[in-house]
C-alpha cells in the first residue's frame, strides 16, 4: 500500500472508506461505518448511508402498495366471479 495521505514516509494500513485516501494507523478514525480519514468523511458517509437507507425505504414501500393494489383487483375479480356463479345458478334454477 501507499504512504499515508497524512504522513509522508509513514506506510498506510487502510483507507478511508469515503475518499479513498491511504491511513496510517494513527490517522484512521474507525466508526461504526467503517474506516475514515476526516469527521467530514465519517459525516459524508453517514448522510450518504442513511440516504441509502431510506430509497430502501421507500422502495419497500412502494412494493407494498403495489401487492395490496393487486390484492384489491383480485379480490374484486373473485368476487364478481361469485356473484355471476350464483347469478347462473338462479337463472338455471328459475328462468325455463
Ligand atoms: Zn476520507
Ligand atoms: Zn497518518
């Protein structure tokens, strides 16, 4: 690996998950997201995650709205489907 992007002459032991910047071990910042050069990194990345996050989100949802929509014509077409069966049946039965 590189030297690190802080320290010239120093060998790099990650990168930052963000930028991409070489780190050595006393200039990585290790978060729950991964490793960072910078808070801004970290904040960038943080921001960016919970975007993600939320598409996804969103994404379900709308997946969900979709399926209950298809429910709801199928329902419909079921029960119309009844309703001429026993439209049938009475005629059958009655009308001759
Ligand atoms: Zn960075
Ligand atoms: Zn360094």
């Amino acid at each position: 690996m590189a030297d690190c992007f802080f320290h010239t002459g120093r060998p790099a032991v990650a990168r930052c998950k963000q930028c991409g910047r070489p780190l050595c071990s006393s200039c990585r910042k290790i978060t729950d997201l991964g490793i960072f050069c910078s808070d801004e990194c970290a904040q960038t990345a943080k921001i960016h995650a919970e975007r993600m996050q939320k598409i996804e989100e969103q994404k379900a949802s709308y997946r969900g709205s979709k399926w209950s929509g298809i429910a709801k014509v199928i329902k419909i077409i079921v029960f119309l489907a009844i309703l001429f069966a026993i439209y049938k049946f009475v005629i059958a039965r009655f009308i001759r």
